[in-house]
C-alpha cells in the first residue's frame, strides 16, 4: 500500500501557520527519486552529478530534447523542446549497467554523414551526463562553464502544456488566475507555450554540436537578467508588458535563483559572481503537482471576492501526473543493445563495441515521491484602472509570489509500492497517475503518522533518509519555475488583514512602468511621496493632511538603511545634483516599514526618501532607529558623450550629531562617491580634501581606531591634537590609463547609456560605536 | 614541545596537497571539513591524516574548537604544546615559527599583504584593545594559554556564539591581551594572501562587529580608553 508521511520540517510547517498568521506556504512541486533496498545500497550508489566514472545515478531530468533538432528557436520546433512532456525519452535514458549494477543516464550523440555533408541522429556512441563543469579562465578572468551537453535549459512552467489562450488544464493554471492581462510571450509571432525554455539570453545553448561534442559556454552573465530581441512582449491588449515581462522572468526564473545559490567553482566553494560557476544541473528538476483538492474544508473564512477562499484543510489530496508520451513523429525506437563504432585503423571498418545491455530500458526509475512546499509572500497589485482609486484602497488586490531566493523544502515523502519504471517497450514509460491523501489532521501526533522506519522498512534509517533527502536536495532548485497562484492552500496560507479604508499602506509592488511607484497615505499616515528637490526639504514626505514631515523612526526598531538606486537622469538627460545625497530606505526582515509620527509602524514596499545636506548651517544627520547609511554624493557629471566632467560639489561633508548615537549600537556608513572626474582622483584619495564625515560632537582621539581606510583630518597645532573629522582613503577609484583621462568604473555589466546604472567611482565604509560617551571607530 | 596543527576548511580541496607539502603527513595535522567534499575524503584518506567532518554551518569559531577537542581528546597534549590554526586557504609561504622569544603565549602571522604591518611593527603587540591586530586566518598558541582563555571563555577558545563572518578573533585578542599574554606579531611564519581589507565585502559584517561590541559589554570587557 502506498504510504505518505509528513517530513520533520513538514509538521513544522504545518504547526507554524494557521489561519490566525505564519508563513505562507504553497505546497506544488514534486520531485521523484529512487531509493534501493538494503541490498543494493552502498556508497557508490550514492553518487549523483559529476562523476566521471558512473555518471548520474538518479537524475530526473525533465528537460526534453536539448541534443535533437528540437532545440531551435523555430516556433514550431520549440514546442518540441525542452517540453517536459515531450521528446523526453527521445535522447536520454536510463541505462541499466550491468557492470555497476546500477541505472547510469545517457544519452546519444549526433553522426556527421560525410558522404551526404548532413548530420543524422543515429545513436551511435553515448554521453555519460557528467555534469557541469568550470573551464579555464580567459583573458578577462571570467570563467566559462562547460559540458559535453548543453546545460540544461531552465523551464518557465505556466501550467499546462498548452499555449496560451487555451483552456486550463487544471486549477493549477498560472496566466489565468493571476492576471487576465498577463503578457503573453511570442516567439516570433507565436505565443510560447505554457511550458517553455527560459529563454532570456542562452545562446549558447543553440549553438549546435561540434566535432567534439557539445559545448555550452555561457555568454555574459548580466544577460540572464534580460529578455532576447526576438521575444515579443504584450500584453493582452496589445500594450507594451516589457516590465511586467521582466518582472515575470525574475522571479520565474531558475537562473535568477542559480545566480544568487549556484556559486559554486569547480572546487566547491562559493565564488563570486563573476568568477562563479553557474551549475545549471542543479535546476529544473521539480515538478508541478497537476492537481489537488482540499477535502472536509471548512467554510471560507473570508467573503472578499479580491482574495482566493480560505478554510482549514483536514486533509489534501494530490494528484500526480506525468504525461511522458512523445508527440513527437520522428523519435525513434531504441534498441536494447546499445553500440558505437570504434576504428583504430584508418581504412578498416569501425568495429561495434557493445556498450551496456539494456535489460530494462527505463526512461525513469523512482519508488519516492518528495512533495515540496515553498514560500510565498502576499503581494498586493492593482488592476488596470484602479490607479485612481488608489486612495480609498478599494481596488487593492491579492496575489501570492514565490521568492526567488526560497528553496523548496521537503514536506512530504510518498512511497510507492511498486518500483516505477519505465515499461519493456521501446518508448519507455508513458505516463504514471497517481492520487494520494495527505491527513493534516493531529499533525502534531506523531502517533498518527507513518514513521520513518515504516516508510522506509529495512533500510537503515538514517542513511536511507539522508541519501533520499540528498536527491531530493540535488534536485530542489527550481523554486520559481513553477508557481500557482490561485489554489486554495487554505490552512497554509496566512492570514492577513483585509484592504480596507484607513489599513491599506501598501505600495504597488506590481505597477507597470506608466504608473508611479508611490503609495496611498491618510491623514493619519504618511505617505511615500518624496518632496521634490524643487520644493526643498527633500528629507520630507508629504502627509495625508497636505503637510510635508519627516518620517520618525522609532529607536527601539531594528532597522537596517539601505539603498535602492540613484535616479541618473531628467527627463532622459544624465545628470547630477549640485548636493550631496544620500537615498535611505528602511527594511526589515519583512520588508520596508516606516514609523510614523505617532510612532505606528506601517509596511511599506520600497519605500524611500532622500536625505540631503547643503551645508554646515543645515541639521545634522541623525540615525534615530537605523544603523546604516549608504551614502551616495557626488563628484562629476557624465556628458552625453560619456566623458565625466567636474563639476563644484561643495557638500562633501556628512555632519553627524553623536549626542544621538545610541550607546553601544554599531552603526555603518559607507560613502558612494559617484561619477567622478579624473582630476579629482588626487584630491579624494591623498585625504586632504574633499569628502569626510565630520562627528560633530567628539571623536575619541586616542589612537584607538583602526584607520586603514580612513584619515583623519585634526588641528595638529594644538598641544593636544583636535580631531575633526574623517576623510575615506578610497580604495576604489578611477586610474587615468591609456592616455584617457578618463575612465569611468561600473558596478556590474552597466554602463553609460544602457540604463540605470551607479557607476561608483569611488567607496568606503566605516564603522563606529559609541560606549560611555565615546566614540570608537572600528573600521579596519 | 610538540605541534598540533588545525586546518578549517570550507570546501578549499585544492590547498589540502599544500598544506601537506609544507608540513607533511606525519605531522600532527588535521583537518576540519565544514563542507565535505569526495575530493576531500580522498586526499586525507590517501594520506593517511586525520579529518573531522561538522555541519556545514560555516561556524568558524566551532569548526577550530571541535579540532582542538580532537586534540585534546588523541594527544596527550602539554602546557608547552603549539596549537597552530590555519584557514583551509592560508599556506605559509615561509615557515620558521621557532624564531620568537621565549616568552611568547601567542604568534600571530604575518600574511603576504599585511595591512596590520602599516601600522605595526614586528614584535609584541597589544591586543586589548576595539580595533586589535588578532587575525585568526594564521596563528600559534601555546596550550597553556588555550587553558586560561577556557577559564574566560565558559571552556572554549573561540566564542561559538559568532556565526557571521569576522570578530571572533578580536573578541579572543581582547581576553588575551586582558590576560596578560605575550602575543607576538610574527614574520617567521607568513600566509599566503591579505589581512584587512577585505571585510568590507561581507554585507553583514555590520552585524559581526555589534555582536563584538555586544559580547565585550556583556562580559565586561570593553577596552575602554581612560
């Protein structure tokens, strides 16, 4: 009998979220795996990705035909590709070893026809699929990843195998429960179908094989953040959805994850980004749960017709169905006995090498279902035309989102009874459905559940689960390839308050690139309009009531300053303020707050605000509750032909007000300089001049400080030195080379012209803490 | 007077061949794996050394606690005995530790690009102080020093408590330099890569340094200037 039990993180989940609040889960991904008996299990079997001598042991490798014809960017070939549910069986394959008494994945190369001048797809010879691995550095430095496949294409999952505009196939359908005026995706005038590669900028990935093999070598990294030139983006109606599309691709996006958790170099440890390499075979490899339904629900616990209906859930039951039927014509059968041709000899005819002996021609082998759950966070949007209405709230809508950064977590494990495989036949396994309930009833008693031991009988407990976890593990990186929207995971999700008048303080975290990004305020609180620079002041934000205020953030509040960006242009023009300027925005663990004048906290997306000083005369800066400053000023402007040119920055000067650092509170501040001239160079990095931070009330002079980075600027003429301020020695900054006078450093793959970029020129950070009415500078 | 020598390392296989060249395989060197590859278990297998796996938590300060027990618990170890820790990516490119007075409790060694050296010169140092020369990436500690910083340090060297990167070592030169030690900075013994500098790159390190300052004022230690 079929078994599911609850994982250890799974009652955790579970016990942690109830309708009253927790994190809200979406539980709809699965991932298979096979788990040996007792017999069979040692330690090479264990081996999964990158060894060279079994090759992948277990792999669920959904990724469809990225060796055959298929990988085209033709419209109609495309739907033959990388299609989970298609050409699968095509090109790789489980191939029982006889030898290793093991199933190693392989898969078929291509033969150059001399004679025709054209490429077949006889299977001659094979590929063990090794993984992915880290080439040599080029002459930039950067390191390209390698594989004597293409790697693995990330898939957009959107719910059915259909194009859009077709029916759903289930509930589980993505473009039309989240947004009826979700952009389609073309591809050359057709739209994507609802599975589809990632196809932001892999060009690689088509290149086709070469006399070699295969070779995939990723083209610039900063491309994975954008779409290919022959992706048509609208919306429904025919407008422009770039951002929306973007958007779509960012938190859709396996790479986007794989970019911030696939560091990793060939000896095994995290690396920056640049250098990193990227292992696309930790990706795609979950898979969407078709479909599930709660049974003995109780009754809704909200009317809102904005919100998806909500009761606790005795029980879940899962629908689990794979279609692995090739609709395509043209795949051939297999033969049990696989060969390639060998010759040594020159002129004497290849040999035929017998390779493996397929006993059991299994395209897929698991006896383990792993049921995932992932994160999400309610998001708040707006439909089109509800921007007017945006401050009685009325038109705030819900929607849930996958973190790109969450990791599915493992919640459940299915057992089933019989090893699945695929069949005897020469297509391999066409399809598994299956069904199973999950009681959610007295998860806390563990009584209730099957154990570990039932569930995994004779094996020794801890390795069993370790080594199945281990798979699952390997194969969990897909948190944003998939996502639902709109299903009813009722006793998960989180409770939170409804929109209503006078509540609603959110910001539009799903506005589309014609509305502002500001939010709704009352006269009770404040909102997130930034008074203009034009209109002074630009420290305030402007209150319900009409009046401008500065935002008060509460002492006792943990709060970590942070910046977003820097607005570079007016108007289309690049530009820099004749002020130093430094953007703050608050975040905490769970997004931006913002304390008002009565000391009420409200969340807020995004929320920014400029602090500016102009000169001595003015305030001085003071933390209240934050702990951080990122401060950007400024040095130069970039004409349009891209030469910076300097301009008179007086305001250079951070002025601190120490009587209000809290005792005992590190606080940071780094200094951005930005966009600065070749001839100030020598003034910001000899310490004499320019850009300090000045503590005004005292500054504990005794040597103590560790000022590598920094110097201090003091009147040594006294007796006893007077310490005034502290001037960064910039480590990074801009070195005339090349007879150029100037040439302008970029964080990332930016640069003049392509966007919104910050070319920090120059930065430093430092730290310091006040105890007992001193003030002690830690940086090292 | 014997050696003990700890390596943490973090997935840096590539460095275990170097590190066994310089010092060899009879040793006493061990290796401390946070994040344990095949590769790893190969090469201390192959060489007959001794490992300690521990989760792959990144916990420094444990990682070189647990193989110090490892010591204590398979070596009869003295007062007089070397602990040397090392960072799983610092092979010395000079080795000569013997060159020191004799009084030393503490070798702290130089790196290639010591930015401590512009401040400091070549000998005894204080390290009660916020801002101290301990870098933990490379140094030396008799045992009977390890001993007095267990009696300050609930048993421990290092202060498990810090989990994020950076200050642990700083915390233990400040209880050092309270206990009185000779602590030594020390050219005899030179690391491959820097020293300072670089923990501007860790986005937290804010929250390593109030963590510090936290543990200072808690255990009363702070080094305040009169």
């Amino acid at each position: 009998m079929n078994k599911i039990t609850l994982t250890a993180r799974g009652r955790e989940i579970l016990s942690q979220n109830t309708l009253q609040g927790g994190e809200a889960y979406w539980v709809g991904y699965f991932g298979l795996a096979y788990v040996p008996d007792q017999g069979r299990f040692s330690d090479e079997q264990t081996r999964l990705i990158n060894d060279d001598e079994h090759g992948d042991y277990i792999y669920n490798l959904w990724q469809g035909d990225l060796v055959n014809e298929g990988h085209s960017i033709a419209s109609d070939n495309l739907r033959k590709l990388t299609m989970y549910d298609r050409n699968l069986t095509s090109n790789f394959r489980y191939m029982y070893d006889d030898e290793k008494d093991c199933n190693r994945l392989v898969t078929w190369t291509t033969k150059d026809d001399s004679e025709s001048g054209s490429s077949s797809y006889v299977r001659e010879g094979y590929h063990i699929y090794n993984g992915i691995t880290q080439g040599e550095s080029n002459n930039t430095g950067d390191t390209d990843t390698e594989s004597e496949l293409p790697c693995p294409a990330p898939l957009f999952y959107a719910g059915g195998s259909a194009s859009y505009g077709t029916a759903p196939e289930n509930p589980a359908d993505f473009m039309n429960t989240v947004s009826a005026d979700w952009p389609k995706c073309k591809v050359n005038g057709d739209d994507c179908p609802m599975v589809t590669p990632d196809m932001r900028a892999y060009p690689g990935t088509w290149a086709g094989a070469t006399s070699t093999g295969w070779n995939w070598v990723p083209q610039n990294a900063g491309k994975y953040d954008t779409l290919p030139s022959y992706i048509t983006r609208k919306t429904a109606a025919g407008e422009d959805g770039a951002e929306s599309l973007d958007q779509y691709a960012k938190f859709l996006s396996v790479s986007n994850f794989n970019k911030e958790h696939g560091h990793v170099s060939a000896e095994g440890y995290n690396v920056g980004y640049q250098e990193s390499c990227h292992n696309m075979s930790m990706v795609t490899r979950l898979f969407p749960i078709a479909s599930y339904e709660l049974t003995a629900t109780s009754e809704p616990s909200t009317n809102d017709p904005n919100r998806s209906e909500r009761g606790s859930a005795k029980s879940i039951k899962y629908v689990i169905r794979m279609d692995l039927k090739s609709a395509y014509q043209g795949v051939r059968a297999y033969l049990d006995t696989l060969t390639y041709q060998k010759s040594d000899t020159e002129g004497v005819e290849p040999e035929d090498i017998a390779l493996y002996t397929s006993k059991k021609p299994n395209s897929f082998k698991f006896n383990r279902i792993g049921i995932y759950a992932v994160p999400v966070t309610i998001r708040h949007f707006y439909k089109e035309g509800d921007a007017a209405n945006r401050k009685d709230c009325r038109a705030t809508h819900y929607q849930m989102e996958i973190s790109p950064d969450a990791k599915p977590e493992l919640f459940a494990v299915m057992q089933v009874d019989e090893v699945c495989m695929s069949e005897d036949g020469s297509f391999g396994l066409s399809d598994y459905n299956t069904t199973f309930v999950l009681n959610l009833e007295n998860v806390s008693d563990n009584t209730s559940l099957c154990t570990n031991p039932e569930v995994y009988y004779n094996l020794a407990e801890n390795e069993a689960i370790t080594w199945y976890q281990n798979q699952l593990i390997a194969t969990a990186g897909l948190s944003e390839a998939v996502t639902n929207l709109g299903v009813n995971m009722a006793h998960m999700m989180n409770n939170r308050p409804n929109a209503s008048c006078g509540e609603c303080s959110f910001s539009d975290s799903t506005s589309t690139v014609d509305v502002p990004s500001y939010g709704v305020f009352t006269e009770t609180y404040d909102g997130l309009v930034p008074k203009s620079s034009e209109a002074g002041d630009t420290d305030k934000f402007l209150k319900g009531d009409g009046t401008w205020a500065v935002p008060v953030v509460s002492p006792s509040m943990p709060i970590i300053i942070r910046d977003v960006d820097l607005p570079l242009y007016d108007e289309g023009k690049r530009y820099a303020p004749n002020y130093s300027r430094a953007r703050l925005t608050i975040l905490k663990s769970d997004g931006f707050h913002v304390i008002n004048q009565d000391g009420q906290e409200s969340l807020f997306d995004n929320v920014t605000w400029d602090y500016s000083k102009r000169g001595p005369s003015y305030e001085h800066f003071s933390f209240g509750g934050a702990n951080q400053l990122v401060w950007y000023t400024w040095g130069a402007l970039y004409d349009e032909d891209k030469t910076p040119n300097v301009i008179n920055n007086n305001n250079r000067t951070l002025y601190l007000d120490t009587t209000t650092l809290l005792p005992g509170v590190v606080y940071e501040i780094a200094i951005k300089i930005c966009a600065i001239g070749s001839d100030m160079i020598n003034m910001i990095t000899t310490g004499n001049n320019g850009f300090g931070i000045y503590f005004y009330n005292d500054l504990d002079g005794s040597g103590n400080e560790c000022l590598e980075n920094w110097y201090k600027w003091a009147d040594v003429s006294a007796e006893s030195p007077v310490y005034y301020a502290l001037y960064p020695n910039f480590e990074l900054y801009v070195e005339p080379t090349d007879g150029s006078t100037h040439r302008p450093l970029y964080d990332g793959n930016n640069s003049p012209g392509s966007g919104r970029t910050e070319p920090v020129l120059a930065s430093a950070t430092i730290h310091f803490v006040k105890v007992d009415g001193k003030v002690y500078v830690m940086s090292y | 007077m014997m050696h003990y020598r700890i390596v943490i390392s973090h997935g840096q296989t590539g460095y275990i061949p170097k590190f066994l060249d310089v010092f060899g395989t009879d040793s006493n060197i061990l290796f401390v794996f946070d994040a344990m590859t095949d590769a790893d278990l190969h090469l201390v297998q192959s060489a007959g050394i001794p490992y300690v796996c521990v989760l792959n938590e990144g916990n420094r300060p444990l990682n070189r606690n647990t193989g110090l027990r490892y010591w204590e618990q398979n070596a009869a170890m003295r007062d007089d005995d070397v602990i040397e820790f090392f960072d799983g990516d610092r092979i010395p490119v000079k080795y000569m530790p013997d060159s020191v007075p004799d009084d030393w409790d503490v070798l702290l060694y130089t790196c290639e690009n010591d930015r401590r050296l512009e401040k400091l010169k070549i000998g005894k140092v204080t390290t009660n102080v916020l801002c101290n020369p301990f870098y933990s990436c490379g140094f030396a500690m008799k045992y009977g020093a390890v001993k007095k910083i267990y009696g300050m340090n609930d048993g421990s060297l290092f202060d498990e408590s810090f989990t994020q990167w950076g200050c642990e070592d700083q915390y233990l030169g400040v209880m050092c330099g309270r206990a009185g030690m000779n602590i030594y900075l020390h050219d005899g013994v030179i690391l491959s890569g820097k020293v300072g500098g670089d923990e501007m790159s860790h986005p937290k390190y804010r929250e390593s340094l109030q963590h510090y300052v936290n543990r200072l004022l808690e255990k009363n230690i702070f080094p305040h200037i009169s």
